[in-house]
C-alpha cells in the first residue's frame, strides 16, 4: 500500500466536498463530470459538424411539426403546421387574420372566416362571396398568387431547406434545454447570425431555431410521428375557379 499523507487527503476530501455542493446547489455540471455523458455525443462535435448533422437528422425523417414565427417579404407569420413529404395542415396568422392551409400533393385548400374573405370589398356582392366561401376548405388556383405565396408553408423540405442553415463563423454555446430535452446549441456570428438547438437524446433533431436578423423565432417537435392528412370532404370544399377574390 502506498501511503498519502494527511495533507493530500485532506485536500482530496475538501475538493471533492466542493465539487459535490456545486453541483447540488447550482445545477452545474462542472468538476470532473462529461456534460455529453449518456448523449448522442454530438456535443463533441465542432459547431459546423453539430449543423450539418441536425441537417441530416431533419431530412431522414418524413414528419414534423413546426410552430413559431417568420419574417418573410416584409411581413410576420405565425405558423403551426404539421409537415410531411404528402403535404401539409395548420394555421397561420399574420396581420390579426388566422386562416387554415391543407395541401395533399400539389392541391391546397384555404378555409378562413368572413371577414378574410371580405377584406378590401366594396359590396353586398363582395360580403354575399365572403359569406360563401366562410368555413370552407377553398381550392387555391395554382395560377392565383396566393397558391406561390402560401404552398411554402406546406412543404418540409422547402421551408426547412432555407431554415436550418445558419449565417456567419459558427460556434457552440454551451449546453441547454428544449421541452425537458437537453441540447447543443449552435450559433452563426454569436448569436447575430442566428441560433440553433439540436438534440442531444436520440437522433440529433434541430428542436429550435431563433433566425438572423430578428428574423423569427422556430420550434419543431414531433419528429417522425406520422398523421393523417387526406382531402376535405366535399361538402366542406369550394372551388372557387382560376383565381380567388382579392384578400
């Protein structure tokens, strides 16, 4: 046996004395512990790897829900949808109006109230056409603006394709946590160039996005969970012709 002498165990003692109150007291998990222990270790990894596999991660998996903001052409959105390569169905509201978006394959369906439809009108005719196309599920032309402009925000692989890249030099950021998820956080610039949270349980999901420039802030959750998405029935569904009445 090799002899320690009381000074040595003494300082043994109180450092670990210490470490132990840290932790217990602060939540911290410093001393000699591995942050990344019990992870998917991608925690380990530089920043750019960290991005390219939350990337990877969100492309392998065919669902997702995804709820926040967007600032897009000058206008804010508010966004619930749920996301799969079929289609798409949620809500978005931007400028105090909330309307509905369906899409399977390439046909999308619009269902909002009466006033939506009814904004800028000039008429009995305009409140008569609104009161029509009120709670029904509208089929969007796709030659009518409105098809280009909301068919976005029903597709996965559009909307999280220009989403999850980060801008500028990036850098992790310590470890976080996301709806009781621990993560890694990534970030472009510091912060300036957006900010990116990707799960440290199980496959390494983005779980939140705040974009650059104010730009809106993302969480997804609900990843690969499958949901039903079919077509409304017909009598809850309006064809409204080549093009729908200004908005």
């Amino acid at each position: 046996m090799i002899p320690i002498s009381p000074g040595r165990s003494r300082r043994a003692t109180l450092a670990g004395a210490v470490c132990a109150l840290l932790v217990a007291g602060t939540a911290l998990t410093g001393c000699s512990e591995d942050p990344n222990e019990g992870t998917n270790g991608v925690g380990r990894l530089p920043a750019d790897q960290i991005q390219t596999k939350a990337q990877k991660a969100a492309a392998s998996v065919g669902t997702v829900r995804l709820h926040g903001s967007v600032q897009t052409s000058g206008r804010s959105y508010t966004l619930d949808m749920r996301l799969k390569p079929q289609g798409g169905i949620g809500s978005v509201s931007t400028e105090g109006e909330t309307f509905r978006l369906l899409r399977v394959g390439q046909e999308l369906y619009l269902k909002a109230d009466a006033a939506f439809w009814g904004k800028g009108g000039d008429g009995d005719g305009d409140s008569k056409a609104a009161d029509k196309l009120a709670s029904k599920y509208v089929k969007v032309p796709k030659g009518d603006p409105s098809y280009t402009k909301f068919i976005g925000f029903t597709d996965k692989n559009v909307l999280l394709g220009g989403l999850l890249t980060l801008h500028g030099e990036l850098s992790t950021d310590g470890h976080h946590e996301q709806d009781g998820t621990r993560t890694v956080r990534v970030t472009g610039d510091d912060g300036a160039g957006g900010t990116l949270d990707v799960s440290l349980e199980g496959k390494p999901y983005p779980l939140r996005l705040v974009r650059a420039g104010e730009a809106g802030t993302l969480t997804f959750s609900s990843w690969g969970a499958d949901f039903k998405l079919e077509k409304p029935a017909k009598g809850d569904t309006l064809d409204y012709g080549k093009q729908l009445p200004t908005s």
